[in-house]
C-alpha cells in the first residue's frame, strides 16, 4: 500500500477522508487506485483534483455519506449509490448496539486493503448482487449473545468462506477479544486484515482452480479431497507436525491442503502489500522484481521490519520462516494469479 498526495502536496494515506493541511475532503478513486482531493460542485457532485480522467465528476458512496465507513467514490452517471467495495456486502452489524459502527468500520478498513490488492494483481472482483453463482460477498455477523447481531443467524459465528460469502466474525474487530483468541489458539499472528487474506484465498481457490486437472496443486498442497472436518479435528487435537517448519507457511496450514492453499494465498497478498509499502518509505525495492527478487527483498524487508518492532518492545510483526517448500507453493500463487486461465484448464 502506498503513500497518496493531496492537490496541496500534503502526504495522504488510504484511509484519510480529509486532508490536515488544505482541509479539502478527500475520496479514493477505485478506477484509478488513487486518492484524491474534492472539490464539491454541488448536488451531491464533486470534481477529483487528482488522476487522469480530466474533470471527472463523481458522487460520494452512500456508506460514505451516511455511515462514515467508507471513503470510496462512484462516477455521478452510476445508476447504484454503492462503491465498488460496499456493493460486495451482504451483511452489516446492528448499527443500534455499542461499538458495532466502530467495530464494522475496522471491518471495512480490512476489507477495503485487500481490495486495493486484489485489484493491484488484476484480479476478478464481481459482487455476488450481479453474479450469484460465482460472484463474492461478505457478511459481518455478531454471536447472538453479544447484542450485536442483525437478523437470525446460529448462536456462534464461524469466520470462514462458504459459496462465494466470506463472514466475519464481528468480535474479530475487538483488539482485546481477538488477542485473547490468538493466545487460546497459540498463533503468532492474528489480524483482521489477515483474515481478510486468507479467506479471499479460499474463494480464489475455488474460482481459480476449477477444471479437470489440478495435478500440480496436489503434487506441492496435497490432495484437497482429504475429508476436511476430520482433518481440522485432527490438527486442533494433535497440532501440527513437528517438521511443518520445513513444509509449511504456519502451524495452521499444515491442517489440510486447503488451509496450506489459503495461508499461502494470505502471505502472498501480505507481502506484496508491504513490500510496496516499504517502496512507497524508500526502504525497499518493489517495481520491476521478478518473483525470485521480491522474496529476497521480503527477506531482508521483514528482518528489518521485526528488528524495528524488537526494538519499540514489540512482538515480531512477521513471526514467519520461508522454506524453500513454503517458497514454492507461494511460487504457484503467482502463477495462478498470474495465469488464471492456464491453472484452472
């Protein structure tokens, strides 16, 4: 993720909606991957100051106007008063209980730098409204025991991917409850951000990854047919193999060849997005690597990354190592993302 610039010079960040040195209110241009100030021009009409559509005229997402959730703007001919990335929600908390419009906006935050990802790696991003079948939606559901939840749905709610919806467990949003998980689950790492990544890669799977032969993906992940229910039962009883260093990405993947695809997918979208991010600081090399480059970069990135956290007196922010197994299957990532129609055929 990089760093954006305001029409006065100002350094501005993705999430900003207005910048502190001019005052201008700011909105993010999906089409363009940027971020750009306004200028209003009446009737809910704005002009970008920023980009390459000149005087391009655009409208403020209605989650924008009316939440304060989003930052994202639409072109004033759009016929849906959605962005692109609000249009993928299925399901939003109970907007009358405490803290749900803080915990969906940490929620939409998330969502909205892996979209900013996926769309930088040129992938297929369609809302399940306009394609039931193989479109993608996300639903954000509370336990029925938190005064959070927003319809009728089971008493826990898993966080997971099922059929193109990726639900979010609404408690995941709280820094407390979710440190709390990860140290009953003993996990290095635990984000929202990073389930984001995750569960967009078993939707990626699915979407990327149909057609007769899969040969390649069972010879490096293991044949995904592998009864998945016992396998997790299986992992969360035992833990995982004491050589899954050598072979996997994390503990967690080593559960079943779906959860090595998906945690691979994860570390993948992480470290492009903070590769660039480093770029964007001036501290690392991004643009132009081959994918052979770029995990030597990430090598010496995340050493000076955890180096930096060690020393504020901090956790490592990546508590990983690279395998050159764990490498290989971050290699087929690529190429599926790279070349989706030759995986999936």
């Amino acid at each position: 993720m990089r760093t954006f610039r305001c029409h006065c010079g100002n350094t501005l960040f993705f999430e900003n909606t207005r910048c502190l040195s001019c005052g201008r209110e700011l909105g993010y241009l999906p089409e363009q991957g940027l971020l750009s100030a306004l200028e209003p021009l009446g009737n809910e009409a704005w002009l970008a100051l920023s980009g390459d559509l000149f005087r391009q005229h655009y409208r403020k997402c209605a989650n924008y106007v009316h939440e304060g959730v989003c930052n994202w703007m639409i072109p004033v001919e759009t016929s849906h008063n959605w962005c692109p990335a609000c249009r993928l929600n299925q399901t939003i908390p109970n907007l009358a209980e405490p803290n749900a419009r803080l915990y969906w906006s940490r929620l939409e935050m998330a969502k909205r730098r892996l979209l900013y990802t996926l769309i930088q790696l040129g992938l297929p991003i369609t809302p399940k409204l306009d394609d039931p079948e193989h479109g993608l939606a996300f639903a954000f559901l509370a336990d029925s025991d938190s005064g959070l939840l927003n319809g009728s749905y089971p008493e826990r709610i898993a966080t997971g991917h099922h059929d193109g919806v990726i639900t979010i467990n609404l408690a995941e949003a709280d820094d407390a409850h979710r440190e709390t998980i990860r140290q009953q689950m003993m996990e290095p790492y635990r984000t929202l951000l990073g389930h984001f990544r995750h569960e967009s890669g078993h939707y990626f799977w699915e979407q990327l990854l149909q057609g007769p032969s899969r040969s390649r993906f069972r010879e490096l992940f293991g044949d995904e047919r592998t009864p998945y229910p016992e396998a997790l039962q299986r992992y969360y009883a035992k833990g995982a193999p004491p050589d899954w260093q050598s072979r996997y990405i994390s503990a967690y993947a080593s559960s079943h060849p779906w959860e090595d695809w998906a945690e691979s997918w994860a570390h993948y979208l992480l470290i492009q997005d903070t590769l660039e991010s480093a770029a964007d600081a001036g501290i690392a090399r991004f643009e132009g690597l081959n994918f052979a480059q770029r995990i030597q970069e990430w090598s010496t990135t995340s050493t000076v990354i955890n180096a930096l956290n060690r020393s504020m007196g901090l956790n490592d922010a990546w508590p990983f190592v690279l395998s050159p197994a764990a490498v290989e299957k971050l290699a087929f990532v690529e190429s599926v993302i790279r070349r989706p129609a030759t995986v999936a055929n």
